[in-house]
C-alpha cells in the first residue's frame, strides 16, 4: 500500500539532524492526504512538541511505519509554489538547508501564532435548550463558557481563558467536549477568512491610474525618461531584466512610478526595495503622490504582528505595492508584475547572516519565475551588474542628465597634503570653511560627510606606542566625546583614562570621527544651527526622522554624518557638501575598495544642489591623483567602469570568477587554522580548477573572542561548480562542536 510522504521545512530552529536540507518527513494520514499541497502550513510532532512547517515536497511512498503523521493542516494554501521555487534557488545557491531559506520566507512568529480554536456544536433551539441544561450540572465556569461559545459559534483558546481562573476554564473545556458540545482544532491566528486572491483584478485596477504629483507639479516624463519607460513597460507581463542607469537627479524614481502606475494600472502588484530602512518614508511619500494603490512597508524593524499582517494582504493581493528592504522580497505576491531594485550597488543587499542571499540575483530568478519585470536603478551601477548589461544579459536603459536643466555639481579636490604643507592643521581646509561661510551668509544648507563615528578612532600612547584594543577584537577602541573607550565592532565600553595604563604616559586621540568634526563645526561658527547623524545619534526608533524633518524643512544649516546621509536624500537647500576624508574607504582590505569609494563619492556630491541652485563639493584627500577619486569629481561613471573592469579581468575578480568565502571561526586560533587548512586541501585536491586562496586572518581576526579566518575561492563558473562543492562543504556547515564554518557564496562586503 502507499502513502502520502511529504518533505516539511519545520519553522522552529533549523534541524540539521534530519537530512542536508534540514527537513523531515511526515506521513499524511489518508482523511489528511486530500488537504496537502505544496506550500502547505501544516503541524507536526517534533520530539515532545508540536512545530508548525512548511510541505516543500510530496511523494508517495510504499508504508513506513517509523515515519510520524502530520497532526493536521493548518492553511492548505499557505506558500505559493514560486516562493518555494525561490527557498530552493535560495538554499541552492547560497549553500544553505532548504529549511533555512523557507524560513526566510515565512512570516514571523509563524510558529507563536499558533492556537486552539474552540466550536460550539449544538443547533437549533431544541439542541442548545438541551446543551444548556445539560451544562447546569457542570463545574463553575462551564455555563459562561457555554453561554459564551454558543452566542459566537467559536472563540480562541485566549479569549475563553479571561472568563475564569485559567485551570478552571480548561476543565469546563475538557467537559464540555467530553459531552460532545464543543470540539476544537489548531488553527493559524492572524489569518483573514478570504484565502482566495481576488479575481476581480480590473475593478482594482481602475483606481490605479496615475495622477498629479502631491506637490501639484505635474511630471511629463522628458525624451530619455520616457524611452525607458516605454521599454520597461513593453515588458510587463512577460517579465525582463533593466538596468537604469542615470546620474543622481536624472529622474530615474520618476521612471520607476511611471511605471509601477502602469503596473497597477494593468493589475499587478509592485515591488520596490531599498537598501536602508531610513529610505522607505521618502519613497512612502514619494509613491502616495503619485499612486492611488494601498502601499505596505517591510522592513526588520516591524513588529512581528505588523509584518505578518502584511505579508497575509500581499499574499491574498490585497496590498498592491510593497516598500521595504531586501527582505521584503520574500512577500508572496501573487499578482507580482514589477520588481524596482533601488540603488542597486548598495552592499545592503548582501545578507551577511544565513541565508546568505544577494537581493539582486534573487528579484531577478523571482522576476523569471512569476514574469515579473526587475529594474535595477544606480548612478553607479556595480561593475558585475554593468557588465551583464554590456553582455546584453540585462537591458540598459540610461537617463543622461539631470531632470529640469539642473547642472551636476562643481566639484574640488583639495589635496591634504598641501594643507598640513603649509601648516594648516584643522579637520577642515581652508577651501571647505571658505565654502561653508558662503552657504552660511546665503541662507543655504551644507552637508559634511565623514564615514566614522566617535570623536578618534584611536587613541596612541606617544610614550610607549600603547593603543589601547577591545579585550574581546583585534581592534582599536574609539574614543567618544563622553569620555568612553568603545568598540565599533561589538559595543564593548570602558572608560577613557586620562594617561596610558602601561607607561603612565600622555594619551593622544589620533584622527577624526562625527564628533570631533562637530567639535570644531562648533567652534568656528557657533551660531550655525548644526545637526549630527549617525549611529550615537540615529539608533533609536524616530531619531533619524526627526534629523532627517529638521534638516530637509530648512530648520538647520550644518548636517554632519555617516553613510546614513548619503543615499538617495533630497535636500533641495543643500549647496554644498563637504567630503572630510575621502580616503577612509579607499584602504579597506578589499578588492571592491575602490568602486567603493567612487559609488561613495559620487553619490554623496549628488546631494549638492539638485533644482535651481547650483552646487559645490569639496572633497579632501591625500590621495588627489587616484582615480577613484578622480573620476568621482569629474561623475565619469563610464571611465572609472572601463579601469575597473580591466582590473578584474587581469586578476581575476568577479565577474570573471565567482567568488565564494568560507569563514571559520573558533575559540581556539591554532584549530580554527587547521580547519581553514583541512578544507582548502580537500577542494584543491578534488577541483583543481577552483584556487583556493588563504587561510587569511579576517578583519578583525578576533571578534567577541572567537578567532575568525578565511579562505576565498576563485570559482569558474558557480552554477557548474555548485553541485560539485556543496557535497565537500556540508558536513562542515552549522559547525562541528568547536569550529564554525560560514559559506558566503559572491559576498561584497569584508569579513
Ligand atoms: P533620481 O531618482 O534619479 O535621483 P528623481 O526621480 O528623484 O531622480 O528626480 C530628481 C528631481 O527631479 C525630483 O524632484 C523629481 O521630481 C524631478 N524630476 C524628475 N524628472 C522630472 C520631469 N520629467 N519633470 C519635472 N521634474 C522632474
Ligand atoms: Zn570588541
């Protein structure tokens, strides 16, 4: 005889125990088999209790009697077939149990939402007449119970518990099933009636069509805009890759809602992700003036009911347009016809934590399964996805020049050595302050940009050459203006002492951070109204917004901070941006330092003066000559893509090799090495095609006291090789008892 067998992802801690891809397997009782499907959310036994998971494979099987059953299907219709299409492109791809990517893609808290509904079961006057008589004889709380359960038909386990002490309710429960009045059943909370998606897609769409700009504008996309539009457009519903590519202010957000108007218009949902949480509110409003669609924002900040509620609207197609960060990708979208990839070079869109995904590749295979259309939109498109353009693999469409005649920026290099030459010791040159006393007397804005925080990186004994390190990373500690000694990598605080615990020496704070760049902002013009953004000062929930409100409504003039500020912000006040030290990314330990600092860069001089005003940027460095920087003042995109691509290709970067980082991390440095060692000869000797680089200290190479190395593999092609390596890694991922291995398959940022 056979039986149904199904594969479950269960959603609880991923199990490694059970096979590669961390699933089990049930047996699905006959009265069960006609309610179980693919994507299916079903509850099943796990040792003593009851997990809550996914069905990701059906098949049939001659009797197992060892196999457990499934206890009961919760949503039949749970996770579409392309979302596990997506978990198994996921695990595949990045190396991680098929478990671990399906639960990527579940709401959260699946698990915790799960509860026992209670049924009252009596009809008819005469049946509840001869219930409630019966109930009379029952201990105390059974008639509320009853009563209650009887005027609703069914009730949670919750709400039944308030009517009475908790053990008392459960008892008159248990006895009022025992008489056959009530049954009960494990059910989803927080899951709407209506499962069926909405046939009904052209009435919707008629309220989509676009209308005039919020701000009474009204936006006719100019020659170039409309070119791209109409292509992306052509596309919908049969899906494609784009990539638009035009310089900040070109318009390519007024492309994207052009577009998304169309989508909608035509009755698909829209998708549009950004690289950081604090970019969702402008693109929110950005889509409310434009779009008459109801629009959900995903991002990790949600509350775990926020999100669950909106990913069951997407998922039935009530929500029509998502705004989120990368994952919000695994929002089921059943309508799904337009996928925007803002920023597409940010490294945001790497998951540093399993799984290990690259949004891009992922809304690309996504856009493939459902025909959806992906725009990948930058003004310094990443050099992988620039060249699949040029490959014709990915459509280009490219907006030349700024929207409404503004001009790009006017932009000065001034070279720090020439400053510290002439003894000129400020953070500051005298170029910038001259600038920003210009901003100042006309009435404008100023950003200035600094990628570090704290007040000095570093604090140096000049005596003895003490520096004093986090006890737990191989890392300077920074000093804060608060008189505290901290660690950027993992939030170990001391206090600062005034002299060098070694020699008794004086302590010197070496370079600048945010607050030592306010310090002298400060300083030299104390009547300026002067904001500061960065993690000291964004961290708590509606910071950043409040800078962000105050800033963009004209109620300060400075601006200092981190990356934070860089990314797609429209200041239309600022007329000038200062770069304080162009060099901090140019020496990462990194192959992608220098497109790095250029995507920096130019992203942060098109902050300067997008409408009527021109701009200005001041970029300071020791390094004028470097291209990077160079060509970042000069927004020459193009040259910088032609040196950066010949580069790759003569040491053999991505995107001719795919790059695949295996990190191993123990408490033990020496067995930490020997792991590192151990696997790099087990891939060379089975794949002499692969070169094994390392085992390389990462940075840092202690971090909260564990050890951390790392090999790197130039892979030929991944998707050959995949199959191959997977079998010779798996036994190291999740671990053995000491040592950790991590696989980051095409990783982009440090480790
Ligand atoms: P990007 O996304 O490329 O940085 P935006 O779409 O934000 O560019 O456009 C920059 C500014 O120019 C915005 O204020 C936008 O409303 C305006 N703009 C863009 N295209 C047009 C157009 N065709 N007509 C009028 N204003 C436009
Ligand atoms: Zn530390």
């Amino acid at each position: 005889m056979t039986n149904l067998v199904v594969e479950v992802a269960v959603s609880s801690t991923p199990v490694y125990a059970g096979n590669n891809d961390g699933t089990l397997s049930y047996r699905v009782a006959p009265e069960l088999s006609g309610q179980v499907q693919m994507g299916s959310l079903v509850l099943v036994p796990l040792g003593k209790r009851r997990a809550v998971g996914v069905v990701v494979a059906i098949k049939e099987r001659t009797d197992r009697t060892e196999l457990k059953d499934v206890a009961a299907v919760l949503v039949k219709e749970f996770l579409p077939p392309e979302m596990i299409e997506i978990g198994r492109y996921v695990a595949g791809r990045y190396v991680c149990p098929l478990a671990v990517a399906v639960n990527a893609l579940m709401p959260p808290a699946a698990g915790r939402r799960l509860e026992r509904r209670w049924c009252w079961l009596p009809s008819g006057e005469e049946g509840v007449n001869g219930a409630i008589s019966l109930v009379s004889c029952l201990p105390a709380p059974a008639g509320d119970v009853a009563e209650y359960l009887s005027r609703r038909g069914a009730a949670w386990e919750s709400q039944l518990l308030q009517l009475g002490p908790r053990r008392e309710v459960r008892a008159a429960l248990e006895a009022l099933k025992a008489h056959g009045l009530v049954r009960n059943e494990w059910s989803w909370r927080g899951m709407p009636k209506e499962r069926r998606l909405p046939t009904d897609v052209e009435g919707a769409a008629q309220a989509a069509a676009a209308k005039p700009d919020g701000t009474g504008r009204h936006i006719t996309l100019d020659a170039a805009q409309l070119r791209a539009a109409t292509s992306i457009n052509a596309a919908l519903g049969r899906g494609g890759t784009f990539l638009l590519y035009g310089v900040t202010g070109s318009g390519k957000t007024e492309v994207y809602l052009s577009c998304a108007a169309e989508a909608l218009a035509r009755g698909y949902q829209v998708m549009f992700l950004v690289p950081e949480h604090s970019l969702i509110p402008q693109m929110v409003t950005r889509i409310n003036q434009r779009l008459e669609a109801e629009v959900a924002v995903v991002h990790g900040e949600l509350a775990d009911g926020e999100r669950a509620a909106v990913w069951e609207r997407a998922r039935i197609g009530k929500v029509r347009v998502i705004v989120g960060t990368r994952a919000a990708l695994f929002t089921p979208m059943p309508r799904l016809g337009l996928i925007v990839v803002d920023e597409e070079h940010a490294g945001s869109y790497k998951q540093d934590t399993a799984p290990r995904y690259d949004a891009r590749e992922v809304a690309i295979k996504r856009g493939q399964l459902q025909r959806a259309v992906v725009v990948l939109g930058s003004a310094t498109p990443s050099t992988e996805i620039f060249y699949l353009a040029g490959q014709g693999k990915i459509h280009l469409l490219e907006l030349p020049q700024r929207a409404g005649n503004a001009g790009l920026p006017r932009v000065e290099i001034v070279d720090l050595r020439a400053e510290f030459h002439d003894g000129h010791h400020g953070i500051l040159s005298r170029r910038l302050v001259e600038e920003i006393n210009g901003v100042l007397t006309a009435g404008r804005q100023a950003i200035l940009f600094l990628n570090r925080r704290g007040y000095a990186p570093y604090v140096l004994c000049r005596q003895c050459g003490h520096v004093p390190l986090c006890r737990h990373c191989a890392v300077a500690l920074t000093y804060h203006r608060d008189g505290t000694l901290r660690c950027h990598y993992c939030g170990y605080i001391e206090r600062a002492e005034g002299k060098c615990p070694v020699c008794g020496g004086n302590l010197s704070r070496l370079g600048s951070g945010t607050q030592r760049v306010e310090e002298e902002v400060r300083a030299l013009w104390p009547g300026a109204r002067i904001l500061r953004a960065d993690r000291d000062t964004t961290a708590k929930k509606g910071q950043w917004e409040k800078i962000y409100r105050t800033f963009a409504g004209g109620e300060a003039d400075i601006l200092i901070g981190t990356q934070t500020i860089t990314k797609g912000m429209d200041f239309p006040g600022v007329t000038l941006v200062g770069v304080v030290n162009a060099d901090l990314s140019l020496y990462q330990p990194d192959f992608r330092a220098r497109e790095r600092t250029f995507q920096l860069l130019t992203q942060v001089a098109g902050r300067a003066g997008r409408r009527d005003a021109p701009g200005t940027v001041v970029i300071q460095t020791y390094n004028p000559q470097d291209p990077a920087i160079a060509l970042a003042a000069f927004q020459d995109y193009q040259r910088f893509y032609a040196q950066e691509i010949a580069m790759r290709r003569r040491l053999g970067y991505p995107p001719f090799v795919k790059l695949v980082r295996l990190g191993f991390t123990g408490s033990d440095e020496a067995e930490v090495i020997a792991a590192a060692h151990e696997v790099a000869e087990l891939i060379s000797n089975a794949e002499s095609n692969i070169q094994v680089l390392g085992p390389a200290p990462g940075y840092p190479s202690r971090l909260k006291d564990l050890y951390r190395w790392q090999l790197m593999l130039k892979v030929p092609g991944w998707s050959r090789y995949k199959n191959r390596l997977t079998p010779i890694l798996a036994p190291y991922i999740g671990g053995r008892r000491t040592i950790r291995m991590i696989v980051d398959v095409g990783p982009i940022n440090p480790w």
